[in-house]
C-alpha cells in the first residue's frame, strides 16, 4: 500500500510538471534565476562543527499517512516561532496534492525569516530544479529511492551550478551507496521504512560506518525526545529534520526549545 502511495505520487508528479511546462516554458524558468541564495548546507555545518545540534525545522500541513497535522496552518507565523527558538534552517513542503503544500507557503515563510529555507517536494526532474530556484529555495532534497543514479547526479549538479546546496536523502545501504557516488555534502537518513511507515532511528546508527567524515549526516524522523537527541549526539550526528512533533504543537517553536534545549 505504501509503495502504491509513492508511486500515486510520482505519477502526480509528473503530471502536474507537464501542465507546468506548458504555463511557465523552462526558458522563462530560466531567465528568473537571480538573487542571491542563503547558505544552508554552511549553517548546518556551523552549528555542528561547534558540537551543537543542526536544527531544520519542518513546516508541514498534512501527510499523506497522517492527513491533516495541523489545522491552524500559518507558514509566516510558524517559521518566525522556529527562528525565535533557535532553529537552524527550514524546510517547508511543496507537494499539493498529498501533503497539501504549495509553492507560496515556502515564498511566504523565507520572506519573514533569515533562515536558509530547503523545499521539500518529490524532485525527479530537472524542471522542478529550476522552479526551485525561482520561488526561492536555498536547498532542495533529492530522495534517493525515487531516482535513477544517472538522475540523481545530473539533478544535484544542476542545483549546485544554480547556487542551491542538496540534502541527498536514503533509507538503506544500497540508496547510500547510491547517494555517495555522488560525493554529497549533506545526507538525509529517512528513519522512516516507506513499506511500512515504521520509523527506527537505529536506520541511521546502523549507517554511520559506511559514511565519509566529510558528509555532514542529518537523521530524519523519529526525533521526539530529548533522548532521542542525545543519542543522536552520542554517535556524532548533529543534523536533525523534525517536523511532525513540531506541527503537531499549539507553538512549534516552544516545542523545538524542549526537545533540543
């Protein structure tokens, strides 16, 4: 069922880049591709190189295991109580039709902050590289399972070459083999089985050893306690994506402070 899901979703994917391409050809896309970029994959190794954890706090309004995570959804306000809290980056969710994003909710939310803000979406073409780009995204993840290696090289060194860092995200030792070929300064560990939405955050402990000290890790999901931190931390990863603990809060950013104090 859950690989139905995500195949539902790169189906949609693909269909909603066709309609795209057809209102903002990739040339215009293109043309637009200015201004300056915030430097999230150098915040991220910042904070870590001081010992401290590397925060990127999720904003989310549903899923499509959960649905609807927080009714009272307000990008701006959300992203301002998470840089009142001491957060790192951001990163907010684009998908419309299954976790009910929207490109704007990421405009709106790096526009109230001075954080480094990555887009969260299904990327699998270079089309969405360039949107990226435009609407203002810092950072863009690349999810490891939904990609060919040919596919995941060429779309990380576009956004590299358009000035944008990339969190290459896996799931298991073959995507992080995968993902290594391509030498990535940031790696997502998802902690999240996609066959069964089981989350085990022993999913990046049992990865370490394979991975270069250079690449700066940051584990996904399952990030809840303190505990959880501190046994992140114990094992020298001090990059952390939350973002279902936080939403789930009246203020994300009180919950960030808890967690992470």
């Amino acid at each position: 069922m859950v690989e139905d899901i995500l195949k539902k979703i790169i189906e949609q994917k693909w269909r909603e880049i066709e309609v795209s391409r057809k209102e903002t050809p990739v040339d215009a896309l293109k043309s637009q591709c200015d201004g300056e970029t915030r430097q999230f994959a150098a915040a991220i190794e910042a904070r870590a190189s001081s010992g401290r954890p590397a925060i990127i706090a999720e904003i989310k309004k549903a899923s499509p295991s959960k649905g609807v995570i927080r009714n009272n959804f307000e990008p701006v306000l959300i992203a301002r109580s998470y840089e009142t809290a001491g957060a790192t980056c951001l990163s907010v969710l684009t998908d419309v039709s299954f976790f009910q994003g929207a490109n704007q909710y990421l405009k709106k939310a790096r526009g109230a902050v001075s954080l480094p803000v990555l887009r969260k979406d299904f990327i699998v073409d270079p089309y969405q590289v360039y949107e990226s780009r435009v609407i203002g995204a810092d950072c863009i993840l690349l999810i490891a399972s939904i990609l060919e290696p040919g596919s995941l090289e060429q779309l990380y060194r576009l956004a590299v070459s358009l000035g944008m860092d990339v969190l290459v995200e896996v799931h298991n030792e073959a995507e992080l083999a995968m993902a290594l070929a391509v030498s990535p300064r940031l790696l997502g560990i998802n902690n999240r089985n996609l066959r069964t939405f089981d989350v085990d955050l022993r999913t990046t402990l049992d990865l370490l050893a394979e991975i270069p000290d250079d690449t700066l890790v940051v584990t996904e999901s399952g990030i809840h306690t303190r505990e959880n931190v501190e046994l992140m931390i114990e094992n020298n990863v001090f990059g952390f994506l939350v973002g279902e603990a936080f939403m789930k809060e009246a203020d994300p950013g009180k919950k960030l402070q808890s967690i992470f104090a």
